[in-house]
C-alpha cells in the first residue's frame, strides 16, 4: 500500500536553529466580537466519553486531556449530557452517595452529568452578532461556567457548533470574572437562605 510513495529529502541542521513562536493572540475585551471567544467544534476536536464510565475515570480523562468538560455521547453517538469538573468535584457525588447509598467508585458519569433536557444554548444567529460582554452577561445570568453554541438546519435536530467557556474567556480577557450565583432550585434557595 505505501510503495508508491518516496521519501522525503533530510539535511542536517547546523549553526543558529529557531522555533517558530505562535503569533500572540488578539488582545480580547468586553466590546470584542463573541464568535472570538467561541470555541469552535468545526476546528477542534472534543473531549468526549460514554455516559456508563465512571466519574473517577472521567475525572482523570479531564486531566489528562487539561479540560474541565466532557460531552458524554451515547453508543448512537448521539449527546446525553455534559460533565464538568465542577459536577465530579462538587457536592453532586455527596448527595449521590446519601441518596443511593453507593460507593464513590461506583458513580458512573450518567449519574452525575447534566442531562441533555437540562442544558442551554445560543444560537450561532445570536452569537454572530453579540459581543464578549454580552456572553460574559449571559453565562454570569445563569450562574454557569459554559455555554453552548448550537445551529439549527432546515428539518433537523440542531447541531452544537461551539462552546463557550467562562474560564477561557477569563483568559482571553487577561481579568477574573466574577460569577453571580443564581438558585436554580428550592434547595439551593433554602440552603442560601439558611446560610444567611
């Protein structure tokens, strides 16, 4: 199979040898375009891992991989959820563990993950013409750390282009930012309330 080809020609290097340097990134701020800030599915290849996996190895696949997300996709490779590094490192797995009286090993990724029918997304219609601040404003809204980036198609189900992620967007923009809790149930509202 791989007779057809030849060889390419080798010299040997000598005297002054530089690296090509990655060109700095566009300085990024609040008034940039969000398309900047996105990250985009089309270039990037995605972390992604089977909902039957347990958390513990999909903790470790996050390192590995020095990503905070994973997109957890069935065996029709379809998506199921998300999981972040906040879920396996929070307090999801305690509750868990009260609640099915199991093993931390034991926790797999669907038991942890944020379900399909739980997340949100922008429309790349809407992020085309948005700016950082508005992203910025909208995941701080949610009290989220990403977002999603989704495409509707004529007679289809929509397609997850990009992701936005507010600690790549902290980066970007060379400054912490600070998130706004939001209670999204009544036991985050009593808990908030009890505290004080």
């Amino acid at each position: 199979m791989m007779r057809n080809y030849s060889p390419l020609s080798a010299s040997c290097l000598s005297g002054t040898v530089r690296i090509l340097q990655p060109t700095p990134s566009k300085h990024v701020t609040a008034e940039s375009l969000a398309i900047d800030v996105m990250t985009d599915l089309r270039c990037t290849h995605i972390a992604v891992i089977s909902p039957e996996i347990t958390m513990e190895l999909a903790n470790t696949y996050m390192m590995q991989r020095g990503v905070r997300l994973l997109f957890v996709i069935n065996k029709n490779n379809t998506l199921e959820g998300i999981i972040t590094a906040s879920d396996v490192l929070g307090e999801k797995p305690l509750r868990f563990i009260q609640e099915r009286c199991v093993k931390h090993c034991d926790i797999l990724v669907t038991d942890i993950m944020t379900p399909v029918s739980k997340l949100e997304a922008i429309s790349i219609e809407d992020v085309n013409h948005a700016k950082v601040g508005n992203v910025v404003a909208s995941l701080r809204d949610s009290g989220r750390q990403h977002t999603l980036v989704t495409e509707k198609r004529a007679g289809d189900s929509p397609i997850i282009l990009g992701i936005f992620s507010l600690t790549q967007i902290e980066k970007q923009l060379g400054e912490p930012i600070v998130p706004t809790a939001v209670a999204k149930t009544f036991a985050e509202i009593e808990t908030t309330l009890i505290a004080n």
